[in-house]
C-alpha cells in the first residue's frame, strides 16, 4: 500500500477528503460530497489542507491514489463497564428484561474493580484500534457498584490519557433519585470526577419531579445530562418529551444528550411533531444506537419476525436542526452479544438501517465532529489546518468501497504517527469467565 513515516514532516497527495469534515477546504466536491487533497503534516499537526489542483505537490509525497481519509472517530454512548461479560452471562432469550436482569446478576455477583478495569481496558483497545478519539461511558451507578467502578474509570482515564479521551456519565434507574441524599451524594461524585449526570428515564407517575431533581443537582454542581429514554416500542412511551419539557421550565443551559427515543417511531404524527418541536426549542441532542436497538426492540417470543428496526427519528430531527449522532452502545454483554467498538462498522450499519445515503450528505459528521460537540470536545471529529492529525485511511475511495469492506487493514494515524493496529485476544478474559 505505502508507509506513512515515523519521524519528520510528511506530505500526503490524493487523499479524498468529504466536505462535511473538513469544513477549512475550499474544492470541488463531486455529487457524493469528497474532493481530492493534499494533507501536510509537521509536529504532530496538520500544517495544510489543499485541494489537489491547488497544491505544489512536493518531491516524496505519499500518493494516496484516491484514499479516504476521516478524522478519528468519537464514540458519544458506550457501556464499557459492561463489556465482554456475554460468555459468563449471556441473554437467555435476547429480550431487554433478559438483558437487564442479566446483567444486574452478574454485576452483583462479578464486577470488582479488577474485573472492571480489566474489561474496560479491553475494550478502549478495540476502540483505539479502530481509530476513536474519544469515548463516552456510561458507569453502573446503583449501590455500592458506584463506589466501585468510579475510581477504576479515573485510573483508566489517566492511563489512556493523549489516546482516547475519556468521559462518564452515571447510570441508574430514575426511580433511584427518589432517595434525595443519596442522589446528591453521587451527584458530588459525579462531580468531583469530572463526569455527567445521567439516568434511565421511565413513564412512572411521579416522573416530573424525579426529572425536576435530576436538573436541580445537574445546575447545583455545574454538571450536563445524558439520558437513556424510551428503549421500547410502547407508544406511551413519552419521557423524551417530558426531558425536553422539564429542560425549559428549569432554564437548564448545559447540554443535554438523550439517546434510543425508540418509541418516538411508532407514536402518532402529530405527537411526533409536538415532541420534536420541545425537544428542538430545548436544545436536546439525540444519540441513536443502531446495531443494539436492532438487536433488542421487536424481539419476538413466538419466533416471528420483528417487523420494525428499532430507531428514532434522526432524519425528521436533522431536519429540525436538533443534533444527531450514531454510536456503539453495548459489546459482547447481555444489551448486545456483538460489537466491537468499532465506529466504521457502526456508520455503516447505520447507513444500511437509517438510510444515510442518496444523499451522503453530511451524515458523517454523526460519528465525527457533531457528538465531540456534544462532549465539549474542541477541535475533534474534523480535519483542518492547525488541527492535531488524527486521522484514519481507508482504502474504500467512494462510500460503496468503504461500506463494503470491514476496512481491517485501515491506517489510524495519531499526532501524525501511525498507530500499531493490534486487537486484543479475547483469551485475555479467559480466566474473568470461569465461575
């Protein structure tokens, strides 16, 4: 293929660059969205950005015959706290229950801070392998595994720091709020982490006031929000809304990121538009996690065939201007049994389920540069002049070639130096799987 070098500055020519991430590049795009570049690098940064018929290409340039080239990946929902536990506690019938009931079993009986550590740092080498920048957990929080997994997450993060940049929003049910101090006390947790506060939201009776605590803790300690919300095909299903509605009339002005909103799908299309309008007006953002919503929502007991695909409404939400992202969810745990944090595959696969396609548009940025704004994350998700050269190479040259391989050969290139691609064994876990 070619050899990107290990020391010294160095030229890339032909790289095909799509416009929606590489927003600094003045070209003529073609009628899917890329332009042909070229890519300096010196120091770790991208010095320039040319379009091809622009550029004195240097003597040595790395010719990239067409290559596309992506900034690194930010994975905005993942659950690497659960990760890998499948082959000691599988789903027994693939159901959400069967998840959920699952994995409280094995968390209870399994999850030390070795175990945790363990897997999570399994899993953030997939992550890096692939090409992610950045990652955002979230962390079982119910106790005592709050106690637990915390300070394992704030050792990992400094281990992995000037790789992957690592965040954590906490996990529980919304129900555990109602226990008023011991909320605020992981809320002061959360803080003193520098994580976000999050909760599964349900339509319980008093779901309002618990909504009202959440943000009176999340203004109290300066904190932003990620929900789960709606993971179900129940059209009374309705707690995205009442986020978005709870949002306004607390004037909460940090950001808030609600993902799954699976039953915003199947609802009537005049609530639809009243939910979008509020969730719109809030400034909500929303994550959609393809592969495990396909895997979950419309499970059958019967063996009949599921009839929808699990996904919110990410086109009618762009449309809104609302932000929209795709991200891994859950790997090899009882949520999913696949998965490898690996955001190609997810952008493919979101494409083939969401139709993000005909046109491209500027759907990548939906696992690039729109979640690293949702995280605050500066500078991420784009390439442009001045920016850190993080970047991946693909041999695909149009999105029919990139979406059709796995792309495992693909180059990942971090402060201008390529990467080793080594994926971890999975014999590594062996001895966390016996009982």
């Amino acid at each position: 293929m070619f050899e990107i070098p290990a020391s010294g500055p160095y030229h890339l020519t032909n790289a095909r660059l799509h416009s929606s991430l590489a927003p600094g590049l003045s070209a003529a795009y073609d009628s899917d969205g890329f332009a042909l570049a070229d890519i300096a690098i010196a120091d770790g940064r991208i010095s320039s950005i040319v379009a091809n018929r622009q550029s004195n290409t240097p003597a040595g340039a790395i010719n990239l015959g067409g290559r596309i080239v992506m900034p690194c990946f930010v994975d905005c929902h993942t659950h690497i706290d659960k990760g890998h536990i499948w082959p000691r506690k599988p789903n027994p019938d693939g159901t959400f229950m069967g998840a959920l009931n699952a994995t409280g079993a094995d968390r209870a009986a399994r999850w030390s801070a070795d175990d945790v550590a363990r897997r999570m740092d399994f899993s953030l080498r997939c992550a890096y392998a692939h090409g992610t920048r950045a990652l955002r957990t979230h962390l079982d929080s119910v106790a005592p595994q709050e106690e637990i997994s915390w300070p394992v997450f704030e050792t990992i993060r400094e281990k992995w720091r000037g790789r992957i940049e690592l965040q954590a929003a906490c996990l529980l049910g919304i129900e555990g709020v109602r226990d008023k101090k011991w909320f605020e006390r992981l809320a002061k947790r959360v803080a003193a982490a520098k994580g976000v506060l999050g909760v599964v939201t349900y339509m319980l009776p008093d779901l309002e006031e618990l909504l009202d605590q959440v943000f009176a803790q999340a203004i109290k300690h300066g904190l932003d929000l990620d929900f789960h919300a709606d993971e179900t095909d129940d059209i009374s299903a309705i707690s995205l809304k009442k986020i978005a509605e709870a949002a306004l009339w607390n004037g909460f002005e940090g950001n808030i990121l609600v993902g799954h909103c699976c039953s915003l799908a199947r609802q009537p299309d005049l609530d639809v538009l009243d939910t979008l309008d509020k969730v719109a007006k809030a400034r909500l953002a929303v994550v959609s996690l393809p592969m495990c919503n396909l895997y979950l929502q419309d499970r059958r007991s019967d063996k009949t065939t599921p009839r929808w695909r699990g996904v919110t409404l990410l086109h009618e939400m762009k449309a809104r201007g609302i932000p929209v992202a795709v991200a891994s969810d859950n790997t090899r745990d009882p949520f999913y049994a696949y998965g490898d944090l690996d955001m190609l595959e997810v952008y493919r696969m979101a494409t083939r389920i969401l139709h993000f396609d005909h046109p491209v548009g500027d759907w990548p940025q939906a696992v690039t540069s729109t979640p690293a704004q949702m995280m605050r994350l500066d500078g991420f998700g784009t390439l442009a002049a001045g920016g850190a050269a993080d970047f991946v190479v693909f041999r695909g040259r149009n999105w029919t070639e990139l979406l059709s391989r796995p792309e495992s050969d693909r180059i990942v290139v971090r402060e201008g130096r390529t990467i080793e691609r080594r994926l971890p064994d999975y014999a590594e876990l062996d001895d966390l799987m016996v009982e």
